[in-house]
C-alpha cells in the first residue's frame, strides 16, 4: 500500500473519463451497451421466465450418470465418498506441510476469511451441485453430496494433523502409495458394479477426462524427454509420433478408434467404447503435453544443469531435482489448458463413438414423446454448456491459483 | 615467442610439490574454431592460480574442461591421479572432487538456500537429512550468511547469492574449486564480500583456480598468474613478477589496457 492519497473519482467521473471520452466512444458505448442490457435481459428472461426446464429435471439420473442401474447407484455414492475423503486428506496434508514450513496462506486468517476464500475457489461448483440437488426429487443424491462433504471435511482435519508432522521418509513414502492408490481404487470399484463399457452421462465425461489427464502426463512427459534424447532412435520415434498425432484432429482419431481397431483385433477381444475413447484422448493429449513440456524444458537457463552436473549429480537426478521441476511450473497454464481442452473434448467421443455422453444424452431426451418438437433443444444445450463451463472455469481458476502459489515469475 | 620466454615458460608450468591438477597439451575445438591451443598447466595442492586475459581468449574453456562441462578433444587432464576421459564413472568422480562457481552463480532458484547447499551431499553422498542440514548451516557461517538460510536465492542480492553458490560448492568438500569469473555479474559494492569469502578460502589452503579481472585480488591471493590469450598460455610467473616485469609483448599490451 502507498501512502500517497488520490481522491477517488466520483461515479461520473469515471463514466465521463471512460466511457464518453470521445464522441466515437460514446456510440460504441451506447451502441454496446444496449446489445449488453438486451441480451442480458432476454438471457434472464429465458434461465427464469420462459425456459422450460422440467426436461432437466425429469431426466437428470439420465444426464448425470445415463443407464447406470438404480440399485447399483450406491457404488458412485461410496467411490464419491470416499473421493471425497482422499481430496480432504490431500489438502489438509498440503495445507498442514505449508504450515510447518512457515509459507502457509491461510494460517493467519481468521475462520470467516478462510471461509470467504474457500467460498471464491469452490463457490460456483457448490451453488451448481445444489441447483443440481435441488432439481432431484428423491434423497438419495442429497445424502451423497452431504457425505462426500462430510468425507472432505474430515480428510482435511486429519490430513492437516498429518501434514503438519515431520514423518520418516518410509512413512512419507507409503503415504504418497496410498494417495494414489485411493483413487485407482475409486475408480475399480464403480468399474466392477457397472463395467466401464456401460459409463455414460456427465459420468462418462468427467470420469475419462479425468483418465486421459492421469495417463496422458506421463506418456506426454516420456516423449518430451524422448524428443530431447541423444539416441537417435527414440529421438526420430518421438517426433514422429508428436507430429503424426498434432497433425490430426480429434475427432478423426476417435472415428478411426471407433472402426479400425475390427481390422487388428477380434470383435469378441476388441476394447470396449469407453476404453477406446481414454485411449485415444491419452494418446492425443499426450501429444500435445509433451510439446508442452518441451517448452518448459527449453525455458530453463542451461546454467541449472551445468550447476547440477558440476555437482556430480547424475544426468536423471539432474533432470528429475532440477530441470524438471522448474520446467514444469514454467508450463502449470499451458498444461492446465490442455487438460481444459480434453474435458470440454470429451463431448467429441459421443458422437465420434455413439456413447451416451451428456451432450448426447442432452440430444436424445428431446426426442422423448413427452417433450419431443418443442424446441427443447435450446434449455437441454443451455444446461449441457452450463455444466463444462463450471468444470472448466473451476480448473481454470485453481491453476492460476496454483501458479501464483508456487510463485512463477517471481522467483 | 622468444627463446628467454620459452625456458621461463617451462619452468613456470611445473608447480610446486605434488599436482592434483595436471593439463599436458589440451586442444578444445568449438566446430572449427580452436579455443584452447595445446595448453599444459599443472596445479600443486593448496596453490592459488588466478588465469586473466582478455575475453575470448579461453580462459573459461580452460577450467570448464577440467569438470567436463566441456569436453577437452586433444591431450590428457588429469585429476587427483584420475584421467578425464568418456568413462562417465571417472567424470563423476573428478566433478565430485571439484568445486565450480560460476558468473552467474546458477543457483537452483526452485530451492531455498539451504536445500541448494544440502542438495548435492544428500542426493551424491547420501548423508541423512539432519546432518547434510547442519553441515549447511555450518557452511552458511563460514561464508556469513546463516540467517539467510530459509529464504529462496530470488530473495537475496547478488554478492549473498555468489557466497551461497561457494558455500553449494564446499558441500561437497571438493579437494579443488574453480572459479569462472565469479565477480563479474555483480554490482561493484558487492565484489568486496565475494573475493572475502575467497581469501578465506584462499587462506585455508584450498587449491583454487581463478578466472577473474579482479587483479587487486590476483596481486594478494594468487601464487601463480596466468595469462591467456588466442587460446593459449602467454606467460606464467609469480604475481609480482607477472605485474613489475611482465616479459611477453602481448602481456605488456593487456596489462597498460586494464591497469
């Protein structure tokens, strides 16, 4: 803060100085600002007055979750719980080590202010999980989200009593296993009560996105460091399929991934849908993380690994402790904006592979007989952008976070 | 050069007591251009050697062959009585035994002070977490920063940071350290703190060799001088000899340019 006191303008001041500057400035202003009122108020208009939206409400099982069975919709609850949980213990764990440290954020804010913060990161996923519920007409969905929440919040006390130890390396270790495993485990258990070739709905969306971020770091990180590579091979095998992969589009590949495999594989053997889709999103978005990384490779100094080497630290410690970890954060939005890019994308496998996914879903519910020639199409594609929106502005608002975090460009 | 020169050459390479560094006709290209032409040195334990000339003549390249951060092509470079050569072993095991400061300190900036100095003994000699720390913390005080310790290197002035990266490079308790131009990057009211924390060093009775321009410091600390120019050894001889009576044209020359 300055000390340096500027009276602050006046309201019309400030419309004066920036929106009628000029005579030009002025009819963009109203000319812009008409279109913003109008649209604003037929946007309102339309979500509160017009919009017809019991095709939501009477299909939300079908748009969240598609065909999953009724009596198997207590393995999402546990496999949500217990996410739940795992998301608790990672933050509070987090949390806890920033404490012990001394770089916490959150330590010297008071219970309302933690509150508020939270509320700005998670606000607008919350109010859109309690419209959803809001819609539903049974209990059930509630008692999840209640539990998942509860599961959350107890992850985190546990997770910050955790966090704020100092643990023997072993301890460290396991713990890190665990983590991991948890959600692999989440994942399994809701494939064993419906098999993943049945997965539709938002489900099928969020829960291969999430796959195809998980398995497409990795591989994309591998083929960075291929690319890199002295040997030749790897090196020419590594562009080679980077460039092959960029220079296709999505939408193409999931077609090909959707009637080629018939040609190598017996149908009986062939991957199911779902599989094909992940695999194919894993190996696209591979592509493009690995030249992502790239990036982030090139932009650290060559001075770090002459320093690491003069260290008589070996070439992988020097890559491993050194060069990547800088390189990675020099990159958090660009990859953050990848995996943005693979949800929103996800929508592209229903109709490149007939999977019920939500867009599609959002499709076919127009056509039911109750609803079927009304022009529904509009609420249903509403909702459908609604909801990427959500997930998407979320993500987008947690890596910036994240960067200023870990404090690129600033140190 | 002259045949006075020549013996006055020979004699002045031959260091003092037994050499822990040795280079016996060092040739390093960079494509076709010849950086360093047939140069031989050798370097006693506990010697100070300060190398100047004028950029481009070398200098650098010289003591990056002896790490292996370049790559000598011709000749032998021996250290402690273990040979440079591709066996990735032997570079290790030189690169261990071998301090290097650089100009622009190349400290790892993800890292705080005390994990960048703690980094190498954990990871390389694989001392447990306590004590790589208090060693740290030990070395923080030779150099004179210890309160610094928690801060990331982003968070210091440029004289603090080039005393952390020889406090790194001690950690290793290297039996030789090198230094690039290690004042060169730095404001001119920080150079004083640096060369301080070198002169200790100096005094201790670390091996040192000393790419500098700094010669107030070569005239104190060092035993030998070297220049470079073209990519060879012009003239070797002790400081005062170096400075009162240089005998090599071109040193003259360099000399009458900086003093």
């Amino acid at each position: 803060m300055t000390t340096v006191s500027v009276t602050k303008p006046s309201a019309l001041t400030w419309v004066r100085r920036n929106l009628f500057r000029t005579p030009l400035d002025a009819i963009l202003t109203i000319v812009f600002g008409s279109l913003a009122v109008y649209v604003g108020i037929r946007g309102l208009l339309f979500v509160f007055v017009n919009g017809r939206w019991e095709i939501i409400s009477v299909n939300l099982k079908l748009l969240m979750v598609g065909r999953w069975p009724a009596d198997e919709l207590i393995a999402i609850a546990v496999a949500l719980v217990i996410l739940g949980l795992w998301a608790g213990l990672i933050a509070g764990i987090i949390a806890g080590r920033q404490v012990r440290k001394g770089t916490s954020a959150i330590e010297g804010m008071t219970r309302l202010e933690r509150a508020s913060d939270l509320g700005r990161r998670f606000g607008l996923v919350i109010a859109t999980l309690l419209l959803l519920l809001s819609l539903t007409d049974t209990s059930g969905p509630w008692l999840m989200v209640l539990f998942t929440f509860v599961g959350g919040v107890v992850g985190r006390l546990i997770g910050g009593q955790i966090g704020v130890r100092s643990l023997p390396s072993w301890v460290s270790r396991l713990g890190i296993v665990v983590m991991v495993v948890i959600p692999v485990w989440a994942y399994l258990y809701m494939a064993s009560a419906v098999p993943l070739a049945d997965w539709e709905g938002f489900l099928f969306n969020l829960s291969s996105a999430a796959a195809g971020v998980v398995l497409s770091f990795p591989l994309g990180l591998l083929l960075a460091l291929g690319r890199r590579s002295k040997l030749k091979l790897l090196k020419g095998m590594s562009i080679a399929y980077i460039e092959a992969v960029r220079g296709a589009p999505l939408y193409v590949l999931l077609l090909l991934a959707n009637v080629s495999l018939e040609f190598f594989v017996p149908a009986a053997l062939a991957p199911s849908k779902v599989v094909r889709a992940i695999v194919t999103f894993t190996l696209f978005t591979a592509a493009y993380i690995a030249e992502i990384v790239r990036g982030g490779l090139q932009s650290v100094p060559l001075g770090q690994e002459e320093a690491a080497k003069a260290l008589g630290l070996s070439p992988t410690k020097q890559m491993r402790l050194i060069v990547l970890p800088q390189a990675l954060r020099n990159v958090i939005p660009a990859q953050i904006g990848q995996f943005i890019s693979l949800f929103k994308d996800t929508t592209l496998a229903g109709l490149a592979l007939g999977i019920l996914d939500l867009l599609n879903a959002a499709g076919a519910i127009t056509q039911q007989s109750d609803f079927r020639g009304q022009g529904l199409i509009i609420e249903t594609l509403v909702f459908v952008g609604f909801l990427f929106w959500v997930g998407s502005f979320t993500m987008s608002r947690e890596s910036q976070r994240l960067e200023r975090k870990l404090g690129v460009g600033t140190r | 050069m002259s045949e006075t020169s020549q013996s006055v050459f020979a004699d002045a390479t031959q260091s003092v007591g037994d050499a822990i560094i040795e280079l016996d006709h060092v040739d390093k290209f960079f494509g076709s251009f010849q950086a360093l032409k047939d140069i031989s040195l050798s370097v006693g334990r506990q010697e100070v050697v300060v190398v100047i000339g004028p950029s481009g003549s070398g200098k650098s390249t010289m003591i990056r062959c002896i790490n292996r951060l370049d790559e000598h092509d011709n000749g032998r470079i021996v250290v402690d009585g273990i040979e440079l050569s591709a066996d990735v072993k032997n570079i290790q095991e030189i690169r261990r035994e071998t301090g290097m400061v650089f100009q622009q300190f190349n400290l790892f900036p993800h890292l705080t002070v005390l994990d960048n100095i703690t980094l190498a003994p954990r990871q390389v000699r694989r001392m447990p977490k306590k004590k790589a720390e208090e060693w740290g913390m030990e070395l923080l005080e030779q150099v004179r920063i210890p309160e610094q310790a928690k801060k990331y290197p982003g968070q210091l002035s440029g004289g603090q940071q080039q005393r952390v990266a020889i406090a790194r490079s001690l950690a290793m308790k290297p039996k030789v350290m090198l230094f690039d131009e290690p004042t060169s990057a730095l404001d001119p009211e920080m150079i004083g703190e640096v060369l301080d924390t070198m002169k200790d060093l100096a005094k201790e009775g670390m091996t040192m060799i000393v790419v500098t321009h700094e010669m107030g410091f070569a005239r104190e600390v060092a035993d030998r001088v070297v220049f470079m120019a073209d990519g060879q050894i012009v003239e070797v001889g002790t400081p005062e000899h170096f400075f009162t009576s240089p005998e090599e044209d071109r040193t003259k020359l360099f000399l009458s340019q900086i003093l």
